[in-house]
C-alpha cells in the first residue's frame, strides 16, 4: 500500500467540493475516495494505467472515469478552488508532480545499428 494518502482533513474538504460540483457522482464516499486516490497514485508515480495497483480497483474502471472527469473539466475545476488553500497543496497535481518517461525530458534516443559497409 501507498503511504501517499489524502488525509482525513482533506478529504472532507475534497468530498464537499465533489458533491457540489453537477457532473460528479460520488456514491459511495469510500470507493470514490479510493478512486481519486489511484489516480494521485498514476499521476505521481507516471506508471501506465494497467499497473495501477488493485487496492485501487480495476485499472480500466479507474481509467474511464477519470477521462470523463476530464471531459467534463473536474481535475481543472479542483485544481482551480482549491489553489489558495495551503492545506490542499499536496493533492494537486501539476507538471511539477507528473513524471514523464525519460524520452519525453530529452533522453537521447537509441542510434540504429547498421551493418558495416564493405
């Protein structure tokens, strides 16, 4: 398990802006929980979807909903309230968090082997 947790504090700050937002559908306050935690857990670690950890749920079910969350603009919506609030740094995510694969930061790329000419 991670230990990279929203805390209880944050949550309940978290939660009350999902319920109020007309696109989100919290349900289950413990499984959407778990939910956003899998995707700070995607965006922090930059791992590919499918080795999202199980204690988060199927990656796939986890996937569909965060790209509806994006298309209907939560992630920017969230990331905009809660940018005044010191409390909540820790939970937003930003390029500054995201890792990206090294040949995205300018890795040189694998030169092609070509055989020797006679």
């Amino acid at each position: 398990m991670s230990t990279n947790r929203i805390s209880d504090d944050q949550w309940s700050k978290l939660v009350a802006f999902l319920r109020g937002h007309a696109r989100v559908y919290v349900g289950q306050e413990e499984k959407c929980r778990r939910f956003v935690e899998g995707v700070f857990w995607i965006m922090r670690s930059g791992s590919q979807w499918r080795y999202l950890p199980q204690e988060y749920g199927s990656w796939n079910t986890v996937y569909k909903r965060f790209a509806r969350w994006c298309d209907h603009g939560v992630w920017e919506q969230m990331h905009t309230w809660f940018a005044g609030d010191p409390d909540m740094e820790s939970i937003l995510l930003d390029s500054t968090v995201v890792r990206a694969h090294p040949c995205a930061a300018g890795a040189p790329k694998k030169k092609e082997v070509r055989p020797a000419k006679r």
